[in-house]
C-alpha cells in the first residue's frame, strides 16, 4: 500500500486533531490510549498519541496491521466511516478499540483517529475519571439541552436574571448592568440577535444593552492595559 501524498490542507487538517487526541485522552481518563496516524508515511505514522504506555507506541511509530485493516474496510464501505472491535495488545491486555477515519482534500482518506481502551483495568480506576476530582473543575452553571437557539438563550437569560435577583450584594440600580456582564461571560452575545433577545427579556432598549457591553468592553481592555481593575 503507497503513502498518500499530501496537501499543505491535509496537514492543517490532521494538525487540528491533535487538541482532539488530548481532548478525548483527558475526558476518558487513563485508561484510554488516543492515537492520531498520518497516511503520509505509514513507517512513521503516529504523529500524536496520548497514554502511549498501554501499547508502549512514541511519535513517530509506525502503522499497525489492524490500522491498515480497518482502513481497506472503511474504504471498500460507501457509507461506514468508523469501526470499532476487540483485540489485545502485545502485552495481551484486552481492548476496545475504534478506528475513525479522517478525510482531507477531495474526500481522501489522510489519517486515522484511534481510540483504545485498556480493558483489564480495575472498574474502580475505570470509573475515577469519570467521578469529581480535586483538579477538575465543576461548573455550578446548569447545561441547556434546547431545542434552539433561541430557546437556549432564553433558559440561560432566565437562570441568569434568577442568580442576580437572589444575590443581596447586587442593588437593584446594577441589576441589568450584572445580567448583561453575565450573559457576556457565558457567550450568550456571540449568538445572532442575541442582543434583542436579551433587550426584550429585561423590558430595556437594545441601546441599553449596548451601552452596557461598551462599557464592559472598555473596562476590560482598562484592566489588561493596567493588570489591575
């Protein structure tokens, strides 16, 4: 099987993937391995790996006969693009893998994202990543599964205006200037028309509402021009 010749696209595609492989490793925990292969050179094709012990594999490792098996399978397949399967590593360790193929410029197939899991660790390890820890943050903001985005902001804008009225440190005269900082922090102002949106649940004008995001945003730059409040 020939290398795939690449497109200065095609690496910028497969370069994305790396913040995917830590991504997944840190969300699974240890006892995944995240592997990232570039078809470009299968002699060296892992060009970014996470938990590497469980397979004792470093960058620059070359494919595997089941990556290349997987990868004739999903492309003899019109439709699957990903496959997952048991195996056992050389260590005999049983795993639960998935091979994900990752497609470039003109629809080719460049990489493989593969994820295996180390099935033969203890189910009290298992299940540690997935509980609090000490280092992980906990956000106290509820997730909003909404069926729009409308209805999403609008969820956000009411828990919003609940957290500010039920603070006492918070005068009434504040009380849209605090709203309107929140909803910025949490992104709400990225959305299209969130600013009427946000201008008709607080019974304001979008003038307010804009006054108050200039204000917040020449408070912000202040602070980083100064490192102080």
């Amino acid at each position: 099987m020939n290398n795939i010749e690449f497109t200065d696209f095609d690496r910028a595609i497969l370069q994305s993937y790396d913040s995917i492989v830590d991504g997944l490793a840190d969300y699974l925990g240890d006892a995944s391995e995240i592997v990232l292969h570039s078809l470009e050179d299968y002699q060296h094709s892992v060009v970014h790996i996470a938990n590497g012990h469980h397979t004792g594999r470093e960058l620059g490792a070359p494919i595997t006969n089941l990556a290349l098996q997987m990868l004739n399978e999903i492309k003899r397949s019109n439709s699957k693009q990903a496959i997952s399967y048991f195996t056992r590593s050389k260590n005999n360790r049983l795993m639960k893998s998935s091979t994900i193929a990752i497609r470039g410029e003109g629809g080719k197939i460049i990489g493989l994202l593969c994820i295996n899991m180390n099935m033969d660790e203890s189910f009290f390890d298992f299940l540690q990543a997935f509980m609090p820890q000490p280092d992980i943050e906990t956000r106290g903001q509820q997730e909003y599964f909404a069926s729009s985005v409308e209805d999403m902001i609008l969820e956000t804008i009411e828990r919003t205006i609940e957290s500010v009225d039920s603070s006492p440190d918070i005068s009434y005269a504040n009380r849209n200037k605090h709203i309107i900082g929140l909803l910025h922090d949490r992104g709400v102002f990225n959305m299209r028309d969130a600013v009427t949106i946000v201008a008709n649940a607080l019974k304001i004008t979008k003038h307010t509402v804009y006054m108050h995001l200039r204000n917040l945003a020449s408070h912000n730059e202040k602070k980083d021009n100064t490192g102080t409040e």
